[in-house]
C-alpha cells in the first residue's frame, strides 16, 4: 500500500467523525486506550482467580505502548528500557514465585519507569506549537500514568513498613497470588484520591512515608492541572490567530 492510498484510507475512516488530518489519533492516543483498560480492568476483575494474569498483562501493555510511544527519542528508550526489562520481568516471575524481594523491584522499576514517561509526555507538551487530539491524549496520558507511578510509590511503602496506612490494602488471598498484584486497584484508587485531593478518608496515611508521598501527590496534581490548562489554552490562542492572519 502507497503512501497516499494510506492517507486516504485513513482520512475515510476519520472525516466522518470530524477528525481533520492533524487530529488524527496517533501514539499518545493509543497509549490512552491501553491505561484505560487498566484503570477499567483492575476493579471490574477484583477477586477473580484470573485478576493477577490480567493485571500482568495489561499493566505490561501499558509499559509497552509507552516505549512505543517514544520509540523515536533516544535518551527517553535507552532509559525506559533498562527500567522496563526487571519491571516486567519480575512481574512475570511473581507468576511462579511469589516473592517479597520480586515485588518490590518490580514496583520501583514500574515507579521509576512511569515517572520517566510522565517526564517525557509533560516536556513534550511544552515543545508541541498546535493543540490536536494526540496532544490532548498525551496530556490526558501523563495525568493518568502519574497517578499510577505513585500507586506504585505507595505500594513500595507499604512493602517496605507494613500498615503505613489505615486500611488493610494488601489483599492476601488464600492461593499464591502476589499481594501486590492483586491489590493494585487498591493503591491506585487511594493514588486518585490524593491526586485529586477528594480526601474521603476511607484510607489514610499512618507513617511518615506515607503522609510526605501523599502530600507530594496533592501538590504535584494541583500544580499540573493549572500549568497544563494555561499550556493549552495558550496553545489554542496563538492556533487560533494564526488562522485568523491567514
């Protein structure tokens, strides 16, 4: 298939939805889909005998799709692999082992390796000079995959100091199923919560870690919901002059 005959093919498919050519979803869109059905899948599947498989599989999507999304920045794939390989690699060995030592190297290495990724999303956001759907799903992506990073904080904090927060969050099921696997709907509920600053208080910090990670995560979604709309909105002004002299 040509060049032209692609772009053809993929103008059918996205005019009638409204979509101009520069709208057309791309990487970062993809990426959206992918942290989508984590956040939808984690909860839906509580409990079940094939949560862990599934919490496994599409978490390590989301990695996947990350590095896809950057693959064209080397400094950004260089880093994000060496994070990737023992992120999903003790992931997938928690399968067979369930293992104290493996869940914690696996929710640094996932930590390290989103926070690398919201870094990346957020500098790009600030290099782009048009607003388009990939640059709104990118901004949407960063929020997101933030407030998955410190699930993953708090789950290294809870790993490290047992009842660093009110409630039991760790479920520990009869079978081998690792407890940080099957509670991570758990640390990322509690992650919007804070990054949201809606404080239901069903959950709360107890240690020292904990509270300081908490209130790093309210003042880091605060300050990053007002940057990012002034970023945008700044955006759209000068796309919209520009069209105006034209």
């Amino acid at each position: 298939m040509t060049e032209t005959s692609h772009v053809a093919t993929r103008s059918a498919l996205w005019s009638p939805l409204g979509l101009a050519h520069h709208n057309w979803p791309g990487r970062f869109t993809l990426l959206l889909a992918t942290i989508l059905l984590l956040l939808v899948s984690q909860p839906m599947f509580s409990g079940h005998a094939f949560a862990q498989n599934l919490a496994i599989v599409t978490m390590s999507l989301v990695l996947l799709t990350a590095l896809y999304a950057f693959r064209g920045t080397r400094i950004y794939f260089a880093v994000a692999l060496v994070l990737l390989i023992p992120s999903v690699g003790c992931r997938f060995a928690l399968l067979f082992t369930p293992n104290p030592m493996l869940e914690i190297v696996s929710a640094i290495s996932s930590c390290l390796f989103l926070a690398v990724t919201v870094v990346a999303l957020v500098s790009r956001l600030f290099i782009v000079k048009s607003v388009t759907l990939d640059t709104i799903s990118a901004a949407i992506c960063a929020y997101l995959l933030m407030a998955v990073a410190f699930a993953y904080g708090f789950a290294v904090v809870e790993l490290r100091n047992p009842g660093s927060f009110s409630a039991a969050l760790f479920q520990r099921p009869a079978g081998d199923i690792a407890p940080l696997i099957a509670s991570l709907h758990s640390f990322i509920y509690y992650s919007f919560v804070c990054l949201t600053t809606t404080g239901f208080g069903d959950i709360s910090p107890v240690s020292e870690g904990a509270r300081s990670l908490s209130v790093m995560e309210a003042v880091v979604g605060q300050l990053y919901v007002a940057i990012l709309i002034a970023r945008l909105v700044s955006l759209e002004v000068a796309q919209s002059m520009m069209k105006e002299r034209e």
